[in-house]
C-alpha cells in the first residue's frame, strides 16, 4: 500500500475530538513523539494495547517509525485527529 502522506504534506488537526471522545482503531492522529518530546508524528491506530495504550503504525511500513520500534503509546501523547490532509 502507499503511503497517504508525504514528508513536507500539511494536516489539520481536531485536538478537542479525544476530549470528547476516544481514539479508535484506523484513525489517524498526530502524536508527540516518544523519543524526542520536541517532534510530531503523524500514525495510524492500528489496535488498543492489552496495557492500556495504543499501537500505531505509519502507511510505510517498510520505512516507518513507529510502535514497532518504540512500543505502545499513551493517550497523553495524542496531540489530535487528522480532520484534513493537504498536499502543498
């Protein structure tokens, strides 16, 4: 499968949809990164956690990094829901 976003793409971003609501299993989020709490990734849910967090994957599988690398990530690292996906 190819990947839906390209470095350099711009998203907007629902921040109050997990205030309201819980993240669920295909939705595409915007997270702070676990291993440099300066950056942001953009993944996919891919399933819940049996610990509690979510596991997330990026379209590229090949060259993604993600929870595969870094293991399940917390509710409070989701930054929001992609709403919208736009190509400079």
């Amino acid at each position: 499968m190819a990947p839906s976003m390209a470095p350099g793409d711009y998203v907007i971003v629902n921040r109050w949809s997990y205030k309201i609501g819980k993240p669920a299993q295909g939705d595409v989020v915007v997270l702070r990164d676990p291993e440099n709490p300066a950056g942001h990734l953009v993944k996919r849910i891919a399933s819940l956690a049996t610990s509690g967090g979510y596991f997330v994957v990026g379209d590229n599988l090949e060259a993604s990094r993600d929870s595969r690398a870094f293991g399940p990530i917390a509710k409070d690292l989701i930054v929001g829901r992609v709403w919208r996906h736009v190509k400079p």
